[in-house]
C-alpha cells in the first residue's frame, strides 16, 4: 500500500497496519511498545508479479501469526509486530529512496528486504552502512558475496550450486546436448556464466546460447533456432513472465525436449495454472522444497493456502522467505533488538528451518545445497539430489499437452 499521508508518518504506519490485518489487544499494545518493522516492495510494475508471490505474503502472514500468539519474544517479552511498508514500484531509485527513509528519518528497529536480486543489490549497501542485518529471500548474486557485507545474508541456493545440480543432474541421465537462453541483466548473465563452468568437462555440448533483453514478448524466433538443432535439454534463465513465454511458444512450435527447464516462476502455483497440470507435467525449475519437506513446511504451506484464499506459495523462495523470518524470529527472542548482537547472531549460528539446516559463511546459505524440481501430478517436487528429494526424476518429458 504506497503512503497515502506522507506528511505524517505515524498515520501511514497505523494505516499499513491495519490494512495488513495486524491489529492487536489492546491491553498488549499498552503494555509494551510495537516493534517497528519496515520494509519496501514491488506491488505494481514488473517485479510485482514475483514480489507478491514470494515474498510480501509471507511478510504478512508471519506479523498476523505472532500477533496472534501474543507479538514477538524480545528477549523474553512479548511485543506486538507493527509493519511499515510501501510499494517500491518495482524502481529502483524508489526502492533506494524509501530504505533510506525506513533506516534513517523513521529509525525501524528491523527491516526486511525488497524482492529480486537487483533491488538487493541496491539496498544491500545502504542497510550494512546503517547496521541493520539483512535476511535476503529473493537475491541470486555471487556479486552480492563478493561485496564482503557483514550485515547482508543470502538465503537462496547461488549460481554455481544451481547449475552444478543441474548439470549433475543432466549428466547422470544422458543428456549430450544442451541450449540455453537468458535474461540481459544480472540474474541471467551470472547464472549463464556459472553454467559454463559447471559444463566444462561434463560431456555436455551447448549448441545453441542466446540472451534476451528483460520485458521480451516474443521467444519463437530463438526457440525455432533450438528446435532446429534437437538439444537433449533447453534451458531458461527466465523470469516468471518469461518462464511462462517460453513454455507456452515452445508448446505452440511443438519444441519438446527431453529436458526442459526453465528458472524463476516455474515453482509458483500460477505456473501450474496457467499451463494446466497436464501442461506443465515434466517441466524442470529452480525449486527446493514443497510441502512434503519437513512438518514445519506442511504447516506454513497450509497456513498460507489459507490465508490468502488459495493461493498457495511457490516451491523455491517462498520457503525462503519464511525460513529467513524463522532465523529473525529466533535471532530477536536470543538477543533481542541490538542490531549488532542479532547480525552477530545470525553470522555464527547453524538455524533450524522448514527447510532444514542452513548455515552462512559470509553472505552465503552455505547448508542448502543446489536443486532442481520438476512438475509431477500437479506437485512440484524435488528430484535433485537425491538427499533431499520429495519424489524421483521422471527423466524424459512426456509431450506437451
């Protein structure tokens, strides 16, 4: 919800919170202060599709859920969760402009991040020279590791873990020839470039490598171009509204590889809707969890189904998403609201998740390991590796339907 009364921010705070549904007792809201929790996202624009999939929803139901247990343990104290937010408009000098606003002039005790790997790349920065520790759920940069951030903390597996379990993956099946297509930007140029290095020596053999600029509406010229060459596997690092293009052209020009994985939207419920359950059987994409992974990820999974009337959350950083607020959540009930003592926290710490074990060195989640999923009856399961799969590789995919 953007700032309605940017003139008075108490007024904007109490309506953002009410609008969210986080109203709280008031005899809780007497006796101890809310703790402030500020955070910009894309709710219109481009990144919006993928923001409010992955990670706003989550924001949301996890300040309803501890309100409704009594507020957040603050070292022992039970204090009601109040969110201060606005839309970033997937832009990312707003982006900037509001974190500097939430860290500087309102002085948030927490924040939580924006979504994707750009805006992160932004902010990151700007909340290591404020202090505040930085849970990224949506952020897929080795540059981001390298920028050295002790305050900034990845929780999504990073390039060359993806890829390497890709190609491992590809490898153990007989895979010979691969194509690839990716987004100009970011994303798409680090994860191209981590799948090169992850092919050298596997016996695979790219015949095909295109980029494409952000924001594409046609995919069939390049996608006839692959066709024409009958790689045993395509790959798309894609982004949900082209994850969704490509599929649907490929399905048209009857380009149907025995491997056909596309990257980021593969994993969301809308996927599954769009192409039909029937439509997107066999398809392959960055995902690492469902809700047969742990109990705890059953009961989120289940919880955020209904809350938000069905919708039901993605299969890959959406977990994230709620495992990074897991890791908040118990970093602030240890140490409370010291914004160094919680960074600390977090940095040293092996956390207990719904998605099991994760562990930083550095930025890093350096316990999750790379995955791939694949749409089986409907369920996006995990078939890669084998450690911590939900189902097994179906290894050739059937014909578009």
């Amino acid at each position: 919800m953007a700032a309605s009364h940017p003139s008075n921010p108490s007024r904007r705070r109490a309506a953002t919170a009410l609008a969210a549904g986080l109203a709280f007792p008031a005899v809780l809201r007497a006796a101890e202060p809310a703790v402030r929790i500020g955070y910009a996202i894309a709710r219109t624009g481009p990144w919006a599709g993928g923001a409010q999939v992955s990670q706003e929803p989550n924001y949301l139901l996890w300040a309803e859920q501890v309100n409704a247990a009594g507020g957040l343990d603050v070292k022992g104290k039970k204090r009601p969760i109040e969110l201060v937010s606005s839309d970033d408009r997937s832009d990312i000098e707003t982006c900037v402009r509001s974190y500097e606003k939430l860290m500087g002039s309102d002085k948030v005790d927490l924040i939580l991040p924006p979504w994707g790997s750009n805006a992160n790349f932004a902010v990151a920065p700007l909340a290591n020279r404020f202090g505040y520790p930085f849970i990224a759920p949506t952020a897929l940069s080795k540059k981001l590791i390298e920028m050295k951030l002790p305050y900034f903390f990845l929780m999504l597996q990073q390039p060359a873990p993806m890829t390497t379990a890709l190609v491992d993956m590809l490898k153990a099946n007989g895979a010979k020839t691969a194509a690839v297509i990716y987004v100009d930007d970011l994303f798409g140029l680090e994860n191209y470039a981590a799948l090169k290095v992850a092919l050298a020596g596997s016996g695979i053999s790219l015949v095909e490598e295109k980029s494409y600029p952000g924001g594409v509406k046609d995919l069939a010229p390049v996608l006839r171009s692959i066709k024409d060459k009958a790689p045993d596997a395509f790959i798309g690092f894609t982004y949900p509204p082209d994850t969704i293009l490509a599929s649907k052209q490929a399905k048209e020009i009857g380009f149907n590889p025995k491997f056909f994985y596309a990257s980021v939207g593969t994993a969301f419920q809308l996927y599954r809707n769009v192409m039909t359950p029937a439509g997107a059987e066999g398809v392959l994409g960055m995902g690492s969890w469902n809700s047969k992974t742990s109990a705890g990820a059953k009961a989120y999974f289940d919880a955020h189904t209904k809350k938000f009337a069905g919708k039901e959350p993605d299969r890959w950083a959406s977990g994230a998403c709620w495992a990074s607020l897991e890791i908040l959540q118990a970093g602030v009930a240890k140490v409370g609201l010291d914004r160094k003592a919680l960074r600390d926290y977090i940095a040293k710490t092996e956390h207990k998740t719904i998605l099991g074990p994760i562990r930083f060195e550095g930025s890093e989640n350096v316990a999750t390991p790379g995955a791939v999923s694949q749409w089986q009856n409907g369920e996006f399961e995990v078939v890669w590796p084998k450690s911590i799969a939900t189902a097994s590789l179906v290894a050739s995919k059937p014909a578009w339907k």
